[in-house]
C-alpha cells in the first residue's frame, strides 16, 4: 500500500491486515509507518514499513525488491500515494507541476512495472488504483492533480485490457470528497477561495465528507470480489447529511 502514512492508505492498510494480508507500507514518513505497523502487529496482524519516495525511481526499485524481501511474493498492490495542490495552470509553476505528475503518475507506473510482472507471472494478483471523482467532475485550481488523475485512469484503463486473461484484476477506486490530510496544508485563505471557485460552478452540493475508512473498504471490495469477478471502476461518494438533500 503506497501512501500508507496517513489517511485512505492507512485506513486501506489496517482494512487489509484485518482481512488477513500480509502488508508493506509505503510512504516517505517511515516513522509513521512503524507506528502502523506495530498497531498491525499489536492487532495480530503482520506488517512491514518500507520507506518509499515516488519522486525518487531509485527509492521506487528499493521498495519493490525490499517489499518482496520482507514479505514474498506481492499479490495486491494499491496504488493510493498522492499530492493535491491549490494551483491553477497559468500560475502553477512548471517544476512543481512536473514533480506532482512524477508523484502522482510516473512513479506509480514505475512500481506498477516492478511489481505487475511476477503477477502476471503467477497467474494472479490484483492492483488497485485510487483516482479521483474529478475524472467525471472537473475542478478548477488542481491543475496537476487534474491532469495526473486523468492520466492514472487511462493507464489503469489500458492496463485492464492489457491484462485480461492473465489472472490479474486491475480495479479503479474512485473517490469523491474526503476527510483526509490532502488539503490540511493549504492556507485557510486558499481554502475558502478555492471552496467558493468550486460552489460557483455548483460542485459542492452538501457537506458530506468520506471517512478514510470508507474508501478502504471499497479497496477492500474489489480485492476480495471472488475469482471470476472483476470490479474494474468502484465510485465511492459521500451521502448527504440528513436535510441537505436537493
């Protein structure tokens, strides 16, 4: 599990111990990885926290062979790491943007092509890409986030064509708004401009949040769905508050 240091990666890690699998986290806060971890291992469970940079291909190879090391064999890969800037295109600076797309997209190819392989090998296996509901919705001010989104789904999309037939499922989570650490960065400034871009274009219909845990559990879904069946796009929306309904 990628970004597994916080928020749905967490929530996805600690989902998939509980159902019995063996995890690798992932992230570049290993410190808190350790401490999930052993709340894993307290629980039962058995983890491993690998540090990972996927702004960093030398980092991304490590943590494939490391993953494989300490664990075996990788037989479910979530691809859940990613960064989510207030920036719009015009003003986004270039190097920034470059880095989000090499976070967000280019280092999930790389450890989906280290990985994906020996899956394919065996005959089995399931990857799992979390994407975003701006696939449907587009959102102004997330000009990287936007575009490496987008591109993530069409390789997922790709790669389910590519790997029909071969035992190994790639699924696409796809979240609406969510109450995680994306976003707990930006200036409250930013925050309540950005929000008043997106309810001008009617994109904020209630106040409904998605847990973590909620997400995890579509993760969950599509990884356990039995052999034969595959879930190839699961939407994960938040409901509306009782009375917020239009």
């Amino acid at each position: 599990v990628t970004g597994a240091s916080s928020g749905i990666g967490h929530a996805t890690a600690v989902a998939l111990a509980r159902a019995g699998c063996p995890v690798v986290l992932g992230a570049r806060r290993l410190d808190r990885l350790e401490a999930t971890a052993q709340e894993i291992r307290d629980a039962g469970g058995e983890a491993a926290a690998v540090a990972l940079d996927l702004t960093d291909n030398a980092s991304i190879d490590a943590f494939a062979i490391e993953a494989e090391a300490r664990l075996g064999p990788v037989e479910i890969l979530v691809s859940n790491a990613g960064v989510v800037l207030p920036e719009a295109t015009l003003s986004v600076d270039p190097a920034a943007f470059s880095e989000q797309l090499q976070l967000n997209l280019l280092g999930a190819h790389r450890l989906v092509r280290a990985l994906g392989p020996a899956m394919v090998e065996r005959q089995r296996g399931d990857i799992v890409f979390i994407t975003s509901d701006v696939i449907r919705m587009p959102r102004p001010n997330m000009a990287s986030y936007m575009a490496s989104k987008h591109a993530l789904e069409g390789l997922a999309r790709g790669m389910q064509m590519e790997l029909e037939g071969t035992g190994v499922r790639v699924g696409i989570v796809r979240p609406g708004p969510s109450l995680t650490e994306q976003g707990s960065g930006w200036e409250p400034g930013v925050i309540d401009e950005v929000l008043g871009i997106w309810t001008a274009w009617g994109l904020m219909r209630h106040s409904g949040l998605l847990q973590a845990g909620d997400v995890a559990a579509a993760v969950l879904a599509v990884v356990s769905a039995p052999r034969g069946v595959h879930l190839t796009l699961v939407e994960v929306e938040p409901e509306a508050p009782t009375g917020e309904a239009r």
